[in-house]
C-alpha cells in the first residue's frame, strides 16, 4: 500500500500540481498587477484593529495568526533542511521565488471566501473553498469533495503526523514513552481546542507571534555568527539555481532541474497557497471587506516562505560553508539541527523544543480547518464528536509510524489543489485588488 501511494504521489506532486499551482502563482500576480508590492501595507493592516473587532469572529489578525499556525513549523524548517540536501543550495531561491510568486494566489482564495462567506444565525462568519464551490460556481458536490478532503487532511497532516513529530523531537532531547508524549500533547491541545474559534484564535495571536521571532532571532544570531560567508552563500544559492551541470566534489551539486523540481516542491508545500486552507480562517474573520483581509492573510505566505524558509535556508548554507564538517552524523532532514549546535545557549534541543511548539500549533491551526469542514458536511452537532475524535487522534499518531498516514495526506492535499484551482480560475472576474 505504501509503494502505491508513494508512486501515486510522485505522478501526482511530480507534474500536475506543480504545473496548476505555478500556473495560477504567475496567473494571478499578473492579473492582479503585483499584489506583493502592498505587502507593507498589508503587515499594517494585520496590526491595525479593526472597528467591527468585537464579536464571536476572529480578528483579522487572529485569522492571520491561525493560518500561521498551520503551516509555520516543521515544513519551514525539516522541509528546507531536506530540499538543500537533495536539490543543492539553488532549491532555497525556487522556493523563495514561489513564495513570493505564491501571495497572489493566496489573495486570491482569500478573496472569494470572503466574498462568499455565510453568516449564521448567532452572526458568525463561515467559509472557505467548500462554500465558494457551492455559492460561487453553483456546484455542491465539489464543495462536499473539498470538505472531506480537508477533514481527512485535518486529521493527517494536522493531526497525526504533527504529534509523531513531538515524539521524534522530544526523544532527541531525552528518551521519553510515546505514550506519554501523546498524553501531554492531546491534554495540551485539548485545552484549548474544547474552548472554541475564539479560544483558538486567542492561542494562536498570543504564541505563533512569539514562536516565530524567537525562531528568527536564533537564525539571525547564527547568521551573524556566519556573516563572513553571508555574501559567498548567497552568491552560491543564486548561481546553483541555474546551474545546468551538477559541481564537482561538493555535496550539494545539484543541476537546475533538481534545485527547481525540489525547491519549488517544497515551497509550494510549505505556505499552502493553492490548497485553500488559509481562505477558511480568513473567511472567519470579523471584515466584510475582502480587500482587507486577502491583504492581510497574504502576509501568511510571506512570513512562512518569503522570510522563515529564507533564514533557515542562509543559517544551513553558510553553516555549511563554515563547518562543512558538523553535517557529519546528521540526516538530510537535520540540517538546521547541525546548524543549531554552534548557539551558545542550548543549541539542537532548543531547536527540538521549538519544533515541538510549532507542532502544537499547527495541531490546533488544524483543527479548526477541520472543525469548519465538519460544521459544513454534517452541522454544528458533529463538532463535539470532531473535537473529542482529534484528541484522540493525538494520541494516536505519537505512539503510531506515521509512513502511510504521510502518504494519505501528500495526496489528499495534492486532490484539494484542483477544485481549489478550478474554482480561482472561474471566478477570476470577481477578485479584484
């Protein structure tokens, strides 16, 4: 089972996502005539508040911080670590240039959803692509498909695999019982999951924030450790992007077509623009201004690729280029670990302990995706059931090999991708800057 949907998934991620996702990047910046340029503008408005910030919505911030919580963690870091190793150093500027390439794309789905939001009964906003598939194009059953994708996705990438990442970072600090581990993480978790959207949001305001500027501030640390290589492993990221022949004798010699399929990959994974899932939590925001809060929820993609990737790709770079001997003893996945070793305070299991924190909230950033998918295929009753069935799920995925639960979601987000796309494509006229 597991070859098969390892092979699915390289036919799968190998050419039509990349392909449909790329497509629509280019697509919409241009149609949108650059909507990157307001990024400044757009971090303003994520801190601006907003006059209607006071009811059971998110804030458009608090909407922003759980989309970060989301996608902010493992990929950022795991993700480039493994990109460098097997598309060179040039994978570090495809995934940065479809960061970039990637916030319009954001807008866009961002955009819709709001537009197509629907207001409940106690004036709470819900939305996302299952609602803009139904409202928009008129066409239930692709929102219905979307909606379980999202749920399943909820549950393995969100889910399963995040608590199986505790386990892996915690046990490189000290050997601790998976069970315990799970225990923790689904209490952890639970606590803030039973108190609803407003508890999340709250969470996610109050902790992503502080776990991606300490993050930032250890990789600018190392980097300032490194800044006599700072200019030579930029130099060394741009020019092995292009490069056509793979170098000699270096360990990341890779060739244009690796640096790009890998790079592009991995940031297209990374921030999620094209699946959909950040137009769930804008679409629960307060605004009924789809401008605003496609601005604002645009910045997700930037602080997640354009800036998290790109510092954890200089720090494994120019560590390299100093220490080319601290890779030894680590994996392709544990680059940025090899890095973290040279801090003067606490090193590799500072990095484990904030890989263990990113994937606390990404549990949660989750399952709120998850909880709005529910809400949407079976009403507000099936919630609790959700609720407790994730914690649970917790649980489970920290004492259980993740391999196959992997393989699930790499392609039940690539399926999301397409009547995600279709529907961006043919409302294209409405989104407007």
């Amino acid at each position: 089972m597991l070859s098969i949907l390892e092979y699915i998934n390289q036919l799968l991620w190998g050419f039509p996502v990349l392909i449909l996702l790329s497509s629509a990047h280019l697509y919409f910046t241009a149609k949108l005539k650059f909507p990157q340029k307001l990024t400044l503008k757009a971090i303003r408005l994520s801190v601006t508040p907003e006059k209607e910030g006071k009811g059971a919505n998110l804030s458009g911030f608090a909407a922003l911080a759980t989309t970060l919580a989301a996608t902010l963690g493992t990929g950022n870091i795991v993700g480039v670590s493994t990109a460098i190793a097997i598309g060179g150093p040039g994978a570090l500027f495809w995934c940065w240039i479809t960061g970039i390439l990637g916030m319009a794309t954001c807008y866009a789905e961002c955009y819709l959803s709001v537009l197509f939001k629907k207001q409940k009964p106690d004036k709470t906003y819900v939305g996302g692509p299952m609602y803009v598939l139904e409202k928009g194009l008129h066409c239930r059953g692709l929102g219905i498909v979307y909606a379980f994708c999202a749920l399943f996705a909820a549950f393995g990438v969100g889910c399963t695999t995040q608590s199986s990442a505790i386990t892996e970072a915690v046990n490189t600090i000290a050997p601790v019982s998976p069970h315990i581990i799970g225990i923790l993480a689904a209490f952890t978790a639970g606590l803030v999951i039973l108190g609803g959207v407003k508890s999340i949001g709250k969470f996610c305001t109050r902790m992503v924030p502080a776990l991606g500027f300490f993050y930032i501030a250890c990789c600018l640390y190392l980097l300032v450790l490194n800044r006599d290589f700072l200019l030579s492993g930029i130099s060394l990221i741009v020019s092995s992007a292009f490069r056509t022949k793979a170098a000699a004798g270096g360990f990341i010699g890779s060739t244009l077509q690796s640096a790009a399929r890998f790079g592009i990959a991995r940031g297209l994974f990374t921030n999620e623009a094209g699946i959909g899932t950040a137009a769930i939590a804008a679409a629960s925001s307060e605004t009924r201004d789809p401008r605003r809060q496609s601005l604002i929820s645009m910045t997700a993609v930037f602080w997640d690729t354009v800036v998290m990737c790109a510092v954890t790709g200089l720090v494994i770079v120019t560590n390299i280029q100093k220490n080319p001997a601290s890779i030894r003893g680590f994996g392709s996945a544990s680059l940025t670990s090899a890095a973290f070793t040279y801090l003067p305070f606490g090193g590799a299991p500072l990095l484990s302990l904030a890989l263990v924190a990113f994937a606390i909230t990404t549990l949660i950033g989750w399952c709120y995706y998850g909880e709005r998918a529910v809400e949407y295929l079976f009403g507000e009753t099936g919630i609790i059931s959700y609720h407790l069935c994730y914690i649970v799920m917790i649980y489970i995925g920290a004492v259980l090999p993740m391999d196959l639960v992997w393989g699930f979601t790499d392609l039940i987000n690539g399926i999301m991708v397409f009547p995600n796309v279709l529907a961006l494509f043919a409302l294209r006229k409405k989104i407007h800057i």
